[in-house]
C-alpha cells in the first residue's frame, strides 16, 4: 500500500468502510466528493466502484479524481431532487461532515436511503452538540467558526430517524479516533515548528468535537 493510502486509512471514513466492506468489492455513494476523496477512497479500497455526490464539481477535484468516478452528481442536496441516482444499487452511502451544511438534512437522509440496497450500509458523521460549547479556533473547533453551519444534529435525533426508516443503528457516539489522538502532540509540534496557527481540527478527537452513527438497512 503507498504510503499517503496507509496514512488514509486512519481515518474514521476509511475504518468504516473496512468495517463494512473489507477487501469485497462494493458500490459507494460518497455524498460531498471534494478534496480527492475519490482517489483517496480508490487507493485504500481499489475494487470500490465510487460515485460522488457535490454541489461542485470542482471542489479540490482533479481529472485524475474523475476518471476513478463511475459517476459524479452535481447537485443541491437540500432541493431533494436525486432522480438521477439510481435507486437500491449502492452497497454504502457515506456522508462525512455534509448534513451540518443542511438545513433540511433529515429529509435528505430519507430521500437517499431508496438508493441503498437491503443490507447496505450508510456511515454520516458532522459536529456535535458538544462542539457548540468548544472554544474557537482556525478551521472549526466550536460549530459557529464555519459560517456555512446552518444547522446541530444530534445522535438521538438521526437514531430515531434511523429507526423510523426500516435501519438499525450498528454504533454511535462521539468520534474519538485513537490514531488521530496518539497523533495529536506529533501535530502540535510540527505546526509550532512552522510557525503555523493551529488548526481546530488537531483536538477534535480529543475533545469530542464530532459525532457518528454507523448504520445498516433492514
């Protein structure tokens, strides 16, 4: 495995879709596709055939991350209109730090599940109830840094949604990465060293800024 997929496949994305997959080949649905996740998710999981959902096309995306795509979706989730998406095909849908941009999240959990087949998996992660109480910082640390955040979500909200979709809730809670917490000192050091502000993002784990819920369609 190179080198930038091993560090990949730390995170919370990819230890989910190991989970759920491991070496099998699956169809994934990945609802906000920037920042290379389609090479990133095809270099730790090569026989996935990926489809990406964004509202842009280009948001850190290269020709070399479309050309890995089956498909790729440009849309506004929060018009509800998935049409084109082809309904109880996808072996997983993953929508990681997405719903907190939505004010209508919950109905677009309930529009994309028909695009799951029996059996399938669905993994969301967003900010927490406790990250409205965090202290501010460079890239998100309290939810009001980010001012595209419209809207908290909770674990017993989406749990009750679940429920109520013919979905059981394999594991939820607050996100606590033990890769990315035994990196955190690694991380403060090296951006000190650079003199760069630090990033919010280095205490999420830590200090319980995400939450998550792993689920599977009945």
């Amino acid at each position: 495995m190179k080198l930038k997929a091993f560090a990949s496949s730390f995170n919370n994305k990819m230890i989910f879709l190991k989970k759920s997959f491991d070496t099998e080949p699956f169809r994934l649905l990945d609802i906000g596709a920037g920042n290379h996740s389609a090479t990133k998710i095809k270099n730790v999981f090569p026989r996935c055939e990926y489809s990406g959902v964004d509202m842009e096309k280009d948001y850190n995306n290269s020709e070399e991350d479309f050309s890995l795509m089956k498909s790729f979706y440009e849309l506004d989730l929060t018009q509800l209109e998935f049409s084109s998406i082809p309904e109880n095909y996808f072996d997983g849908i993953w929508m990681v730090h997405v719903i907190e941009h939505l004010w209508n999240g919950d109905e677009v959990i309930k529009a994309l599940l028909p695009k799951l087949k029996k059996g399938g998996y669905l993994y969301i992660e967003y900010p927490g109830v406790k990250s409205k109480s965090l202290p501010s910082m460079k890239g998100s640390l309290n939810f009001h840094d980010d001012p595209t955040h419209v809207r908290l979500y909770s674990v017993k909200e989406l749990a009750s949604l679940f429920d109520s979709q013919n979905c059981k809730v394999l594991k939820m809670g607050t996100r606590r990465n033990p890769w990315y917490m035994m990196a955190m000192p690694f991380r403060f050091i090296s951006s000190s060293l650079k003199g760069e502000e630090l990033n919010g993002n280095i205490f999420w784990d830590i200090l319980g800024f995400a939450e998550y819920l792993w689920v599977k369609k009945k």
